[in-house]
C-alpha cells in the first residue's frame, strides 16, 4: 500500500468517527432536552399544587354599595297594647337587655346575612339606644335608631333622613327629631315615615354593613367595633353584653325580674311571661319586613 493509499485510509475513518460522534451527542442532545422539557408540566404542577389559596388577594367589598333593603310597613300581625307591661330601668343590664332581646330575631338575621358573631348587634343596641327604638342619642347631635348612626354615616350606607345632612353632628337635625318623635307620639311605624334610621330592619342592617367594611379592612372583629364607635372601650361594652344575652343565668334573673314587675298582667286572656312578651314582639317585627329580610341574598365577610 503506497503512502497515499494509506493516508486516504486514515482519512477516511476519522470522517467516519466524526459522523458516529455527531449522532451520538446529537441523540444525547436531544434525549435530555426532550427529558427537561417532559419535566416542565410536572414540575409547574408541583408548584400549583403547592400554592396556598390565601397567597391569592383578597378582593373586599364595598358594603357601602350594598343596595339598602326595600321594606315597608305591614300591617301583618295585629300589634296588642302592651302600656301596662312594665320592664327595668334602662339604665340597667336587665332592663338593657329585657328591651334589646325584644329585636333578637332581626339581629339574628342580619349576623346570618353578613356572617357577624352572635349577638354583637344585639350588644350595639345595649350600649347605642339601650333597647329603646326611638331613643335618639341623648346629646341631640342627630344620632337615631336602635343601633345609633349619626348623619354622615347614615347617608353613605343609604338611608334616608329627616333632614339631607351629611355632617358627623347635626344639631339642627337633632331637634327635628324630638319633634318628630313627639309629634308622633313615639309611634315607631309612624317614625320610620320621617327617618329610615327608625326602621328597625334598616337600621341594623346599615350598621352592621358599616362594621363589615371595618372588618374587611383590620380582619379583627374587637377593631371593626371600636371603628363604629371610635373608642376602646366600645368594644368591651358590646361583647359584655353580648355575653350576657347567652349566659342562662343572667337571662334567668332577667324574666324573674320581669314576672315580678308584671304580676297580675294579662295579655290574649293569659298572665304575660317574658317568653311571650318577647314572642309578641318577634311576631310584630314581621310588620317591618322580616319575612322579605331573610330571603336576601347573603353578602358574608371574608
């Protein structure tokens, strides 16, 4: 073989190696390219699978915008004359709460609606009108209702009142009221003609959408009361009461003292306990609304 010959030969198998070695690194090129692109779904679901639903933002809700109820009085249930039925002093936690529990089936309906703890709103009423529907605040700065709202704040969360104020305290309002309260002798289905915030329904509704926004914002309850008030100590009276209407040993003293207060009272032919007083009531409550109330659409804090 001449020296050409040979040179050829080597030639000719190294191309030959060449061409072995590209198929190889490109068979193991591809191979692990194809692996890591197979490993992209998997790993992406891992880390699906591995993202905690709270990590998504939490959208809050405008209960500002939360249309206000469309209710009206009817006269569904005949409402007995109860001027001789006598309760505590309202100045006590008895007498407090022998006026509050009267309102405990709207409260009930509204914690449900909004997803409120038991009996905040009934604490509210406790500590804002003592259980009395047409007591106005006591300053005259135009604060109404059961659970108290003063002019600027009834109006954003869209009740309608005696006078178009949108003030923090209006006294000029506040007069109007007593007027109106006078003028209609304290008749509550009479009041609601001149203020929504007398409306029993409506006005616990309001408040406890205003409370909803504080709780949305702060996500603690204890903060989103003190928010509506403005003060601490707010919050300590609300749950107190609160409290007080789940505790059975209180509510027991509640209707002794009631049944001694009310010995001898009549009512449909049959001595009036406060179970059937507060029966009456709940019944009455059906003239505001309540029956259409419970059948809204539910709007629960998140």
């Amino acid at each position: 073989m001449t020296d050409d010959s040979l040179e050829e030969k080597v030639n000719e198998g190294r191309r030959d190696f060449l061409k072995l070695t590209g198929s190889t690194l490109t068979y193991l090129f591809l191979g692990s390219a194809l692996e890591s692109l197979s490993a992209i779904p998997a790993e992406a679901a891992r880390r699906k699978k591995k993202s905690p639903r709270h990590n998504l933002p939490h959208v809050h809700r405008n209960y500002a915008k939360i249309p206000i109820p469309k209710l009206s009085y009817a006269p569904l249930v005949k409402e007995p004359n109860l001027s001789r039925v006598s309760v505590a002093d309202n100045n006590t936690d008895i007498g407090r709460m022998q006026r509050a529990l009267r309102f405990r089936n709207i409260t009930d309906a509204v914690e449900r609606r909004y997803g409120i703890p038991k009996d905040y709103l009934l604490g509210m009423i406790c500590v804002e009108s003592e259980g009395d529907p047409t007591q106005p605040n006591s300053s005259g700065d135009g604060g109404a209702g059961l659970i108290h709202m003063q002019p600027l704040l009834a109006s954003a969360y869209g009740l309608k009142m005696i006078t178009s104020s949108k003030r923090l305290r209006d006294f000029h309002q506040g007069r109007k009221i007593n007027r109106a309260i006078d003028k209609t002798d304290a008749d509550l289905k009479d009041l609601i003609k001149y203020d929504e915030r007398f409306h029993p329904i409506k006005n616990i509704d309001a408040a406890a959408r205003m409370i909803c926004d504080a709780y949305e914002e702060t996500h603690n309850w204890d903060k989103a009361l003190k928010r509506y008030a403005g003060r601490g100590s707010y919050t300590k009276k609300v749950k107190k009461y609160a409290k007080k209407a789940q505790d059975a040993g209180f509510k027991q003293k509640m209707k002794a003292d009631f049944a001694r207060r009310n010995t001898g009272v009549m009512l449909h032919g049959r001595q009036i306990t406060y179970i059937y007083y507060q029966g009456v009531f709940f019944e009455q409550n059906r003239n505001y609304g309540l029956d259409a109330y419970r059948k809204l659409p539910a709007y629960r804090v998140q």
